[in-house]
C-alpha cells in the first residue's frame, strides 16, 4: 500500500478508490483553474452546478436509472431515510416490513411512528443468520410499500433474490451494497443508500425514487422532510453536502470507467470467495451466515471464544489490519470488503489468520 495506508476492513465510513482520492489531492487547491477548493465554492456557482450534474449523469448511467426516476442528494444519512419513507410513502398509513438484523429492526422502529406497521417475515428466531423465504408474503391488499435493508451490514446477511411483493412497491436500503452489483432500479419504488459504505465521505444518502411517488398532498410535512421539495430543486432546496457530491461524484465516474457494475461484481465475487473458502477451510474461523445469503461486503466471523476473538483482533490491528472487530451487538469479527478493497487486501488478511491459526493450533 502507498503512503502508508493500512488496509482498513471498517464499516463506514470505509476505503475510497486510491487513483480517486488522489485526484481529489491534485485539485484540492485550486479546482481546474477556479482559483478555489470544492470545499470553498458556492452551491449556486456554474462550476459547482456542473459537478452536482455531472455525479447524476454518471450515476444514471452506472445503474441505467430509467428516465422516470430522480436520482435526490439529501443529508442526514440513511438514518433519516427510515423517517422519510413512512412519511412521504404512507398514505394508507400501512407497510410490510422484513426483518433481517440491526439495521431493518432500526426502521421498523421508526415506521411505527407513522403507522401500521407488518412485519411479514423475519430472521430472529436464527439470530438474523439468513433471509427468510419472502415468495409468498402475507400482504394486505391496501399497503403502501414492502420495505427490505438488501444488505445487513452487521449481520452479513444479503438476499438471493427480491421478495415477491405482489405488486406493491418495493423500497430497499442499500446503503452496504449500493453499486456493488448491477441493479435493476425499475424493480424498486424507492431505492437508498448512505455513501459512507460503498461509496464516498459521510453526511450524505442518495435516494432514487419513482416519480410518482413524490407526493405534493403534504403541506403538513416539514418542507425539508417532503421528497417532492428536493426533487423540484435539484437536491440544492438548501446547501447541500457539496463535498460528499463532489467525491461520489469522482467515484461513479471511476466505476464508469472500470466498466461498470458488472466488472465491479465480478471483483467483488473473487475477492469475497477468497475470505470465505478460507472461513470454510479453517478449524479456527467459521463464518455465521448460512451460505446461500452471505453478504459480499460484510463477512462476520468468530473463533471459539470472546478471548480468542479479542486477541484475533488485536493481533490483526498489530499487523496492519484495522477495524476488524465485529459490532458491538453481535461481538465476533467482522470483514468489510467494499468496492474499494483490493483483493490484495483480503489475500493478505486471510494469510495472517492462516498464520495465526497455525501458531495457535
Ligand atoms: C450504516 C447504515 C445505515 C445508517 O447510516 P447513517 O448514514 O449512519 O445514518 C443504515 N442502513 C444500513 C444498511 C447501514 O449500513
């Protein structure tokens, strides 16, 4: 690794493509002859208007978002999200909710607030170790949305395929896989994601949403929390997360530039396989997740013991491997192998446990 940069299996926020932030490094003074830092710049600026439309063009065509969608920049991370959706999209007052680990119970939680909330199907009676079968929902006739976290970022569980929600909208929060893979957005009503993860700095969600599903019968909705105001202003109603645009801005274009999401995938696939058929081989390590719904990002594991898992973790920390331990609430280990993870990275890790197990056999 260059500059000394450690090869960092955090979360989020997490790793940045190295080529993009170098880029970021060489305008970092003087934005192509603008005589000013992104960081500097007014929002209402040409140049700026140019960056902000440049990151939604080249996200369009990353994911081929139909032309009947918008693509909306808002702050307040995804967290917000798990507000805005019941109350932008609950006009029946009623959605079906899966339940697959921390971050969908998070937004059930706030549903609740807004109103009816079902939860047709959940994975806790297993610990949220698997998605639960979602082909034959129970799904009343007037709900509003069937909403799914696609990706469990705590939990490392990722669905096979979409829930069949008998032609109810799907919304998905995508904020651990958003452009892992290729995506076929006109299966979603409503598709987010926070960019820490897999894309950019923190403060920021992208928000791709049906056009008609941005309401305008929600005058009593704070105009900040109604879709329909970012939508009508270009994601600029106030000053927006300039910096964060900016940055995933530079990443879709890199992504673009590999080749898109289908090359992205097929990355992700060799260098996940690699940290689970180590996880398969090992009497040491084993991996929680039931195979079938493993994550490609978020690969949790555990040894024996909390003592042997403390001292993996420090051990790796020591050797250049950070944030390697697993969240608070399920303890263990976990590895984030975002888009921006090198193979490098996973072969280099898996060979340090590999020593490790041997040392401590
Ligand atoms: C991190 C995360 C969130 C919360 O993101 P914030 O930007 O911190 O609000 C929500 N959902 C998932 C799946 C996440 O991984």
């Amino acid at each position: 690794m260059k500059y000394g940069r450690t090869y960092n299996f955090s979360a989020g926020p997490a790793m940045m493509p190295e080529p993009v932030l170098e880029e970021i490094r060489d305008e970092m003074m003087n934005y192509r002859g603008s005589g000013m830092c992104v960081m500097e710049m007014s929002h209402r600026s040409k140049v700026y208007q140019q960056i902000i439309d440049d990151a939604e063009k080249d996200l369009r065509d990353l994911m081929g978002i139909p032309d009947n969608y918008k693509v909306l920049f808002i702050q307040g991370g995804a967290t917000l999200q798990f507000s805005m959706i019941p109350m932008n999209l609950m006009k029946n007052g009623k959605a079906v909710y899966i339940e697959t680990g921390a971050w969908s119970k998070k937004a059930i939680a706030e549903a609740k607030k807004c109103g009816e909330v079902i939860v047709a199907a959940s994975s806790k009676d297993k610990n949220y170790t698997y998605v639960p079968d979602c082909s034959d929902l129970d799904i009343p006739e007037d709900t509003d949305y069937v909403y799914i976290c696609e990706n469990e970022t705590i939990h490392g569980v990722t669905y096979d395929k979409l829930p069949n929600t008998k032609g109810h909208i799907l919304v998905s929060d995508q904020s651990s896989m958003f452009l892992s893979k290729p995506c076929n957005v006109s299966d979603y009503g409503l598709i987010y994601a926070g960019v820490q993860k897999n894309v950019g700095p923190a403060g920021m969600v992208v928000v791709i949403i049906r056009e008609d599903l941005i309401r305008d019968d929600l005058e009593n909705l704070p105009i900040y929390l109604q879709y329909k105001t970012h939508a009508d202003n270009g994601s600029m109603y106030n000053t927006p997360n300039c910096w964060a645009i900016y940055c995933c801005g530079k990443v879709f274009k890199y992504l673009k530039d590999m080749g898109g999401l289908e090359v992205m995938h097929q990355k992700n696939l060799d260098k996940a396989k690699v940290m689970y058929d180590f996880l398969d081989s090992s009497s040491m390590f084993k991996g929680t997740v039931e195979k079938e719904f493993r994550s490609l990002m978020n690969v949790p594991f555990v040894t024996e013991s909390k003592e042997l898992d403390a001292e993996v973790v420090a051990a790796t920390k020591a050797a250049g491997y950070d944030n390697l331990k697993g969240h608070k609430s399920v303890g263990g280990l976990r590895a984030s192998i975002y888009n921006a993870m090198p193979k490098e990275g996973v072969e280099a890790l898996v060979d340090f446990l590999k020593k490790f197990e041997a040392e401590h056999k």
